[in-house]
C-alpha cells in the first residue's frame, strides 16, 4: 500500500485571535447535553537538540487554537495546554502529553467531544518486528512526535527515547472512541527529508528532524525496509493506510473519528511568519494558521468541506507541494457537532478618532477594497443597510473602513456614509471581498561571489521592475520576505562555481530540486539578454495565470462531492488492472502512466449547466479537458457525459482537475472556461463568454488590459462553483513510469 501523510508534519503557528469582540450572528449552537474538552501541544523548545532544530511558531499555534476553540463554546477548564512558553500550560515533556490524553480520557464521557491538536517536530524510527500485535508499516517505520524532553536512539529499547510513536497516539483515540466520545485531532508536523532546501526565507523553518540526527542508525533503517518491501507491495495508491494505524481492539458502538494531517509523508510543512503582509504577523505553522482560518470564515461546515477549503487555501497561497490529507469515520458531519445554519460575517463597529474598525482582518479573508454594509443592529436586513463602507489597511484582526462609490445592485443611490453618521452599535456586514491578484515574487538573494551570468539576470530583473510588461502583475519583495514565488541562483551559501548557472523558480517554501522529475523550474543564463528576457516573462505569465485560477476557485463556493448540482464522479483503472474504481476521496492517490482516469458527470438539478474542466498540471500548465474541441458543454437536468484522461508522468508531483459549473443562461452562448489553458491562452480569450465569472477570471490578471475596477459582484457568481480534484503524478519505486505491478 502506498503511504498516507503522517503526523510528522509541522507547520508554522501565530497569534492568539482576538475572537472575543468579533461579532457574530448564528453562532453555531453545541448541545446542552455534551461536554467539549481539548488537548493542545505545541513544542517550541526541545532541550537536547541544535539551535538549528527548534521552532518558534508551535506556542503560537496553541494559543491561536485556544482562542478558536473559546469561540465554540469549549470553556477554559476544558481545555488542557500542553505547550511552551503559555501561562499556566505545562511544559511539553513525554510525560505531561501522555499525562494529559489520560487525563482527558478519564474526564470525558459519552456524548462528549473531544479536540486533539499537535504542533512540533516529527520524525520517524524503524518499528519493532517482534511486536506483531501493532501490525507493520509498508515503510517499516513507524511515525514519532518529538515531545520537548527527545532524547537519542537507544538499540537496548529499539526506539527513540521519550519520542511519542504512531500507535500510542491510536490507543489514546481508541479508549477515548469506546467511550462513546467523538474525536478530531489534529497534527500539524512533518517528516520530509528528500527535497534539499534553497533560498529559504529567514522566517520559514521546516518541521522536521530527521533520524539521523537522533541517532537512529542508518542501517536500522535500511534493515527495516528491506523487510518492510519483502511483504509488502505498492499498489500505487489506490488503497492507503491510516498514518495512525487501523484502530486496535474498538468496540461496536465506538463513536465516531476524525483525523487532520498537515501533509503527505513526501512532503514538507513550514512554519513561518503569517499572516503574508499583516503589520503584526507571528510565527505560525501554516497549517495550524489555515485551519484556524478555514474554521473562522464558515460557520457549520462538514469536515470534508473544511479539508477543501483548507487545500482550497494552500492553492491560493501556492502551496502546491503540500497536501494536507484527513481521514475518519464521520467527513460528512459537521465540524465539532454543530448544527447546519447559515454563518453571517459582520463585525461591530468601533470609532477612534473619527476613524470606523472593526476588529476582524486578514483571518476572516479579508482584504482592502472588501465591500461592507453597515447597519444599524445585528439582525438589520440587508436591504435596510444605512450606507456602505470599503476596507483599508487590513491587518490581521483589524481593519479601517472608509468611504467608498461601491453600491450593489439597486442601491447606487445610497449617500455615502462619514464615520460621524454611523449610529453606536452599528455593524459591518461582509458583501464582497475580492482576492490580491498580484504574483508576489522574491527576488535573488545575494549570494557569495555572484557570476557574471548572475549579474547580468540580476540586471535583467531589475529592468522588469522598473517597467512590467503589459498584463503582468508583480510585486517585488526582498528574498527573506513572504512571496507566491522565489527567484534564486541555487542553494544559499553555494559558491559560484558549484552553481549551475541556472535562474530557479522555486515555491514559497525556498525548496530546491536539482534533479529527477520533480525538478524546479529554471532558466539557463547562458544565453542573449532579450532571451532571458523573454523567459523570464514568460513564466512569470504562466505561473500568474495558474496561481490566480486557483485564488479565484479558493474563493468560490464550493461543495464535497457536486457542485452547482453537478455531480462529477473519478473513476480509476490502473494500467495492468482489469477491474476500475472510484478515485480515492481524502487522501492523495499516486497515478501513474497509462492509468486512466474517467470522469462521469451527472446534472442532478432542475436547471441547466454548463461545465468545464481543467486539468493543471504540476509545471503550471492549464489544459481543458471538457469540453472537447467542437462539442458543446451543456448538460440539462438529468443529464449525464464523460471525460476520459490518460496520465502521463511526463510532469510529476500534485496534479488536479478543476471542475468549473455555471447555471446556463437562457438564450445565451454556453459559458466554456476552455480559453483559460495555457499556452493558447492569448488567442482563444477573445472567445470566452461574457459572465460575471468570466469578468472575475478576467480580472485575475487572465487578460492583458483588464483593470481590478472591473470585478464582478458576489451577488452575480455566487450560482457559480468550482472544485478541485487532485492526485499525485509518480514514478514508480523502479524508476519506471507505469504502475508498478
């Protein structure tokens, strides 16, 4: 079977919400009858090891979660801090987490809901081959948490001292779900030691320790996998198994079980200073800070949702090499037991100096220009709002409103509206916020005794900020400041001539790959001026277009398994398999060449719809898959087609088809998304339908001359939806392409 990420990822943490004067309306309601309790670690310090391996984000994200979790109605008493450098927590040793999961579990009964959350260092050891009653990795290794007292590896105990291993963390679940007590835990922690890392920001640390440096020997290692390979084989994903294990010794009426995990085992999970371009940003771990954030902009959410919205936002940011995964028994539930109703986003008003706040920013997306009605009291209809206000200088929990020509639909009239005018106790109430389509871009850092070549592309860059191309959005930022992307000469510190004469594109994160086909993006220095040049350029343009088309589907509603009616179903047959299954759905299955992959749509609503799908590949490439060349896209109600892709592992990593759904207009062109692929782009959006979706898309830096004046309005795209499907693109453990039989 082919691994699941596992808790060793860790990401970034931040600070505490300042939840408590955010104003709400329908706030989920938990039943009087259940007790909610939680369980929060967080390990800045570990004491027997290097500067280099501690964190600084791990507090941050306990204290953020805390926060979260007070909003939800959990009462302080029920919530256990287990974290560094938080009054009143205790310290993160092995024995104060242990104690309290035991603690938790003898205090909860059944009925009551119970909310883990693990933020640190993780790593991996060799398991124990004798211990046959804990069944055996496909790895042979077993998944560790660092607690702050880690010790080394000890070949008398076969295990890394005081490390909290993979199957204790089941049997805690397990006696916690016999209970009769529902459990979500969280683990926000990696384990990734095949990508080296280039041009890493001062402010992003990677949450992983590897083996070695707990002194797990290397052949331990290798002897465990060896073995691990002679009974086990990989069958590519199609079937994955629980980072924590199959649950041990659960009863029939065990309640139910979910798990969040921050990453592919494959991958790696940084924590950094968030939020991007807020004045008063922490070290968080990213996805500590995206979950947080996906649970603060919805309200009753199921965890399914909440698992796409969080991928949602790692697309958006251009996460595209971490994946979180989730797992449990109850996706479709809502998150933390709350009842189905309707969240409205508004904010009581504060005036200071004759400036209106409210106290809500960037957590609650959103971002300047957003568009707010102001009214009166908390239940005021929106049609009753007494003026509309615009969002300026947006922090993380704070945001001023100022006047703004903005009116929606049949409101253009409205006076405009001085802070003077604002009755006490007035609300902001969220309309339209829009996403910052412009590519944040890092530029090279200084590196020792910089080439010719270097300088020259150095110049070159220089040259595309003092006068931007047309229809290219960039914003220039030093090489230790947060960016979308990250132009380096090759890994810090490397002299001159051990580089290869290579500009690399590399994500957020800094990470760079030399070699293989995972290998970053570069361009040779070696050549004209004008041709660098226009590379460059070039890939900016491409890598802008496909980053903004997944902002723009981060933002979008969007459902779990339809979407806007429109149910799309993945169906997978492997290349040697004569039998076909559906595409695994919470994790990330590995495809390989010549599998295929069918995609069946059914419109199971009253109305029409037109459908588009995208295929974005792991090179920022944009194809359209739906509609063919010369078909229609269509699909009435109770209607059903296909799409058929082939994979080819010509492009490897995480892969995704967009699925784009739009209510048909009567008497009008079919609305076909098809104009957004790359690299034909540029002659085929003149033939894009005119929709408010499209104006969006068009916006979002798609179309050379478009302005941001020009966006559309929530109210028009809102019938609009869009979901991801993703997967990873692999090559087999042979080397091959094709699935491994």
């Amino acid at each position: 079977m082919s691994e699941l990420p596992r808790m060793r990822r860790f990401t970034p943490r931040w600070l505490a919400f300042l939840v408590g004067s955010t104003a709400l309306v329908a706030l989920s309601a938990t039943s009087a009858a259940r007790e909610n309790y939680a369980v929060l670690v967080g390990v800045n310090n570990y004491v027997n090891l290097d500067p280099q391996n501690q964190l600084h984000g791990s507090a941050n994200d306990v204290a953020l979660m805390q926060s979260v979790l007070r909003s939800r109605g959990f009462a302080d008493d029920h919530i256990l801090l287990v974290a560094d450098g938080i009054a009143g927590a205790q310290a993160p040793t092995r024995q104060a987490i242990m104690g309290a999961l035991a603690a938790i579990t003898q205090r909860a009964q059944r009925g009551d809901f119970v909310y883990l959350h693990f933020s640190g260092h993780g790593s991996q050891q060799p398991e124990d081959a004798a211990r046959t009653d804990r069944g055996h990795k496909p790895d042979g290794m077993n998944e560790i948490f660092l607690p702050r007292d880690i010790g080394a590896w000890s070949d008398g105990q076969t295990a890394v001292s005081n490390a909290i291993v993979d199957f204790e963390f089941n049997t805690a679940i397990t006696a916690l779900r016999n209970k009769g007590v529902f459990v979500w835990v969280v683990f926000d922690s990696c384990h990734s030691a095949s990508m080296a890392r280039g041009a890493t920001p001062q402010d992003v640390r990677i949450r992983q320790v590897d083996p070695a440096v707990l002194g797990v020997p290397a052949k331990r290692i290798e002897k465990a996998m060896r073995d691990a390979a002679a009974v086990h084989t990989d069958s590519a994903g199609a079937a994955v198994e629980s980072p924590l294990g199959a649950p041990t010794k659960l009863n029939s009426d065990a309640a139910g079980f979910v798990a969040f995990y921050a990453a592919q085992t494959s991958e790696s999970a940084p924590e950094g200073m968030l939020p991007r371009d807020a004045g008063d940003r922490k070290p968080q771990g990213l996805f500590s800070f995206t979950l947080a954030q996906a649970i603060e902009q919805n309200g009753s959410i199921s965890y399914r949702q909440l698992r796409d919205f969080v991928l949602y936002q790692y697309a958006a940011q251009g996460q595209l090499a971490t994946t979180p995964l989730i797992e449990g028994t109850d996706l479709d539930a809502p998150i933390f037991g709350d009842a189905n109703v309707k969240r409205v986003q508004q904010w009581a008003i504060s005036l200071d100096g004759g400036q209106a706040r409210i106290r809500a920013g960037a957590m609650q997306d959103i971002s300047d220009g957003a568009l707010f009605a102001i009214v009166s009291d908390p239940v005021q209809p929106d049609a009753q709002a007494i003026g509309y206000l615009q969002a300026a200088a947006v922090k993380v929990f704070d945001t001023s409103l100022v006047d703004t020509p903005q009116r929606p639909p049949g409101k253009e009239g409205v006076p405009a509206l001085s802070p003077d005018a604002i009755p006490k106790g007035s609300y902001a109430r969220l309309l339209q916020s829009s996403p910052n389509f412009a590519l944040t871009v890092a530029v090279p850092p200084v590196v020792p005794s910089e080439s010719r070549d270097e300088a020259r592309a150095r110049k070159i860059i220089q040259q595309l900020q003092a006068a931007p191309p047309s229809g290219l959005r960039v914003m220039w930022v030093a090489a230790d400041q947060p960016a979308d992307l990250r132009l380096s000469f090759g890994a810090l510190g490397a002299p001159a001539t051990q580089r290869a004469g290579q500009l690399w594109l590399l994500p957020p994160t800094g990470e760079l790959i030399t070699s293989g086909p995972a290998r970053s993006h570069s361009i040779a220095l070696a050549q004209p001026d004008a041709d660098v040049s226009a590379k460059l350029t070039d890939s900016l343009q491409r890598i802008s277009k496909y980053v903004n088309l997944l902002r723009v589907s981060a933002q979008m509603p969007a459902g779990t398994s339809s979407v806007a009616d429109i149910r799309v179903q993945a169906i997978l047959t492997r290349a040697h398999a004569k039998e076909s299954a559906p595409l695994p759905d919470g994790v990330l299955p590995k495809l390989y060449t010549d599998d295929t992959v069918e995609f069946k749509i059914r419109n199971n609503g009253p109305q029409a719809a037109d459908v588009t799908l995208l295929f974005l590949d792991s090179q920022y490439g944009i194809t359209a898959m739906y509609p063919l060349a010369g078909r229609l896209n269509r699909i009435k109600p109770g209607g059903d087609d296909h799409a058929t892709i082939q994979i080819d592992a010509d492009t490897v990593g995480v892969e995704r088809m967009l699925v784009i759904s739009v209510p048909a207009q009567p008497n009008q062109p079919n609305a076909d998304f098809s104009f957004l692929q790359q690299p034909t782009l540029p002659t085929a959006r003149g033939e894009a339908s005119s929709s408010p979706l499209n104006a969006l898309l068009t916006d979002a830096a798609f179309g050379a001359s478009s302005t941001r004046g020009a966006r559309a309005k929530v109210e028009d795209i809102e019938a609009a939806r869009m979901r991801l499907i993703s997967w990873q693109t692999a090559i087999a453990p042979d080397g091959s392409k094709t699935t491994p039989q």
